[in-house]
C-alpha cells in the first residue's frame, strides 16, 4: 500500500481491509482448523497441559501460539505449515517427558527442580535467592495459607513448576510474624511469646541466655523483634 492510499478516515479499510468478503468465510474455517491442532496437539502432550506448566511446557505453547498466529489473517499462508510445526513441537515434548521420566538427572535439567524456602521455621535465604522468590512474595503466600507466623511452618517448598506446597508444624514454636507492618490492629491482637525474640530477616529463634546486638547466627544480621507464639 502506498502512503498517499492512507487515509485516517478510511474506516471501510481500518475495520474490513482490503481482503474480499469471502475471506471472513475462509478465517471461519482457518480459526477452527489451527484450534483443532491446537487442541490435538495438548492432547498429545499430555494432562500436564491443562495445569500449571513447566517451562518446557510453556515454550512449547509458545512455539505453538507462534506458528497458529499468522496463518489464521494471511491468505497467502496455508495450514500445512501449522500442522508440521505442531508435529515437531508434540514430538519434542513427548521425547523430553519420555527421557525425564527415565533419567532423574535429565529431569532436574529440562523440568527443574524444587527449593526448600522455609525449614523449620527459618527462611532460606539462598535458596529464595536462587529462586528469585522476594520476601513479600513468599509471606504473602504463607498468609494466602492461613499461616500467622513463620513457627507453624514445618516446610514451604518452591516446585520445579513454580507452585508452592506448605507443610505445616504439628507443634507450632514461636515465629516471626507474616501479617504487614501496615496492619496494626491486627498485629497486637496476635499473642506474644514472652523473653523470645527471632530474627526478623530470616525467622531465626534466638536462643536462650543471647543479647539483643548478638548477630544472627544463621543469616549474620543483628535485627531481633518479638515473636508471636
């Protein structure tokens, strides 16, 4: 199209284009042709795809999204292409599920693997940090499981396909507490654990007979606050 054929007020070509009528038929046919590769398609790679996916997963729907785009508005595209493209993709996918299942090692490398970020009530540091996991993110997601504070955790892990699963503490210990420093009401109605305090960068319980200027011996900051019982 040249630029003087341009016109801003052109609402005939803005809204139809300059495709015949009989081609709004033809993407009628298109759309349902790539949904049903589309559809096919997560079929055969299994239930995992109407879940939460991986990131193998999610490349390969990716990849699929990619390749169905075009073909749907292009008139000068066919569907070949589209079912090549999916044939490849699903063969992929099912050879990295079949040797993943096969190879623990394999697995950990193409799927991931899971991050313990809460042991026995204390944050894990490193392991947040590999996981890119931020402090609001994973306190959020305790209280999203009714947890008060971090001593009714036993274990919080990270899976490989990014959902967390909390386990939590049969016997609850004094903890740090999860609820926003905003949120002073609620705050003073939680209970307090007398003469126990934690560490507030990563829940540490500090030990009986410590000063308040001893540094954590489990992250090396030296920030105590009361814990909640």
């Amino acid at each position: 199209m040249k630029k003087e054929d341009i016109f801003i007020t052109d609402w005939l070509r803005i809204l139809v284009g300059e495709v015949p009528g009989t081609f709004y038929i033809e993407i009628l046919i298109r759309a349902a042709a790539v949904y049903l590769i589309l559809v096919v398609s997560m079929r055969l790679m299994g239930r995992r795809m109407a879940s939460r996916l991986s990131r193998n997963e999610m490349a390969a729907m990716v990849s699929l999204a990619a390749a169905v785009g075009i073909p749907i508005l292009d008139a000068q595209r066919g569907l070949l292409p589209v079912v090549v493209i999916a044939l490849v993709v699903v063969f992929t996918q099912r050879v990295i599920s079949y040797w993943a299942a096969k190879n623990e090692k394999f697995e950990g490398l193409s799927q991931g693997i899971s991050s313990t970020l809460v042991e026995n009530s204390v944050i894990q540091l490193a392991s947040m940090s590999e996981s890119r996991v931020t402090r609001e993110l994973l306190f959020a997601q305790l209280r999203s499981g009714g947890i008060i504070h971090l001593g009714q955790v036993k274990r919080l892990y990270m899976e490989a396909n990014g959902a967390f699963t909390l386990i939590k503490d049969p016997k609850p210990r004094p903890g740090l507490s999860l609820i926003p420093a905003w949120d002073n009401d609620f705050v003073e109605q939680q209970p307090k654990a007398p003469h126990q305090c934690v560490c507030f960068r990563c829940g540490y319980l500090q030990q009986p007979l410590h000063q308040a200027a001893d540094v954590c011996p489990n992250c090396s900051h030296n920030q105590w606050v009361q814990a909640l019982a």
